[in-house]
C-alpha cells in the first residue's frame, strides 16, 4: 500500500506534470493553487491501486489508453460533479415559462414540428437532465404527441452510471416543487432517495463525451454548458464553443454560466440574457 500520508502534497514538478497529462486529454486547466485538492484526490486512488507514490501513479496512468478504466476512475476524482435538480432558477422559469410555452404555441399553429432535442452537455450526476425532462413533462400537456430526446453527456463513466440510476437524495431534491416532486418521482420506502419515473427516464439518453471532441449527433434546439469552462483556458474554450456553435440549429438557444467566460466566442449570436443566446438563422448548424 502506498507510504503517502494524507498531509503530504504532490511535488510542484509532479503537479506540472499532471496538469500537462489533463489538459491534453480534455481541456481543463489545472491551477498551482489547485495543488492541496489534487493531491488530496489523487491519494484515495493511490489507496485503491496500491501504488506507492505520485510519481509512480502518473508513470501508470501514461502507459494505459484513456479508455482504461483507471483513467475513468482518475478523472472522476479530479472533476466535480456537485449539482442539484432545479440549480440557477431564473433559467429554469425561462425555459418553462418562455421557451416551452412559445415552441408548443408554435406546435399548435404548425410554424414548428411537434420535436425538440437538448443536449445537456458535462450534465455530471444527470441532475439537469431530469430537471429539463420535469419541465418538458409539465408544460407539454400533448407530451404523448412530441418526439423529445434529451441527450446528457459527460466525460466521466462514474457520474453517467450515477446519472442512469435515476436516484436523487434530499439534498438533490431541495429546490423541486412539491407538486412536480409528486407527479414526476416515487419516494423510496427505505432511504431517503427520490426515483424519477420512467415518463422522464424515457427521455433522456445519457453517453461518455469529452468537451474538446465534436458531438456526433444530429443539431439540437437548445445547448446547456454551465460550471464547466471556467476550468479551460482561452484556447479550449474555443474549441468547445466551436463544436457546441455547429451543433445548434438556426434560433436555436446556448444557456451557458454567466461566469463562463465565452462572450467573445459568441459575439455574433445574440445575447438574451447574462446567460442566454440565440443562434442567427443564417448560422450553419454544421450538419
């Protein structure tokens, strides 16, 4: 088992090391003030290996294909995956209250088809994907007429097959309205869990991706990317927004964090809100 003791820290040479392994394979930039939390990280997979040593464990890491699974594992530590259901409630109170009340009036009148595809991009735990999927499951009284799809992705294997469980704790739950906490999900009789229902369930597909490759999927209506670049630097920025910029549709939307950082990769869509952009008609949607 690894000699390493929780109050020793990975050396600054080790670190830059890490952090150059990290950004090559996804994007995120790893501070030096983020050396305490990777050292701390790095150690329980040193505890679950048996390798001795920060050294050692990286020389291991370098010799596996990325699709091994202790580089999923690895990466799991390093990201966050906190969220909650119904997190950032003005976007939430847009995309019901604008957004799906303007696409099923445009449904009605037949400007649009009964269709609608959303990517939840980095959607970790699948908090988001279930609070689109409440959403649409309250606002769409002909749901059963729609073709919904919901895509969450996410680079890390763990959180996806968290995310597929479909099970949420309190905590997760807080900001769910009661009566769409009803309708939507099943108490679990022994633990405090909540189970969504497979009226949400069905809508939603969830599959490993890496921000800094291109989404093999047909354009989508609206784009979710929050929390996530504020770990890449200005050139992986560019590149994410590219990928996501080709794969929505002509007015289409991109809810992304307002402290994100990408407004001057956005220049040309228009801004809604802190938050909110549309993509000009005239953009290709790169399918």
């Amino acid at each position: 088992m690894s000699g390493i003791t929780a109050r020793q820290e990975i050396s600054d040479a080790d670190l830059r090391r890490y952090a150059g392994m990290v950004y090559e394979k996804t994007g995120i930039r790893i501070s030096p003030q983020k050396k305490l939390l990777l050292s701390n990280r790095i150690q329980r997979r040193l505890k679950v290996t048996g390798i001795d040593g920060f050294g050692a464990y990286l020389r291991h890491l370098t010799s596996l294909k990325t699709t091994d699974a202790e580089w999923e594992a690895f990466l799991q530590e390093i990201t966050t995956h906190e969220t909650y259901l119904f997190r950032d409630e003005p976007q939430w109170e847009w995309f019901q209250e604008e957004y799906l009340r303007e696409i099923a009036s445009d449904a009605r009148e037949e400007r649009r088809p009964r269709a609608l595809r959303i990517w939840s991009a980095a959607c970790s735990t699948g908090d988001e994907c279930f609070t689109i999927a409440t959403c649409v499951a309250a606002k769409l009284t002909d749901l059963s007429q729609w073709n919904v799809r919901i895509v969450g992705t996410d680079i890390g294997v763990g959180a996806l097959a968290e995310a597929r469980q479909a099970e949420f704790g309190e905590r997760a739950m807080r900001l769910v309205p009661d009566g769409l906490k009803r309708r939507f999900f099943t108490k679990a009789p022994t633990a405090e869990l909540w189970r969504a229902k497979p009226a949400l369930s069905s809508m939603i597909a969830f599959r490993q991706h890496n921000l800094i490759d291109p989404l093999r999927e047909s354009p989508f209506d609206l784009v979710i990317l929050k929390n996530v670049l504020i770990y890449f630097d200005t050139e992986s920025k560019k590149v994410v927004m590219g990928h996501l910029r080709s794969i929505i549709k002509p007015d289409g939307y991109l809810i992304a964090g307002a402290a994100e950082g990408v407004s001057s990769e956005l220049r040309d869509m228009r801004r809604c809100q802190a938050w909110l952009y549309q993509q000009p008609r005239t953009q290709s949607s790169g399918k």
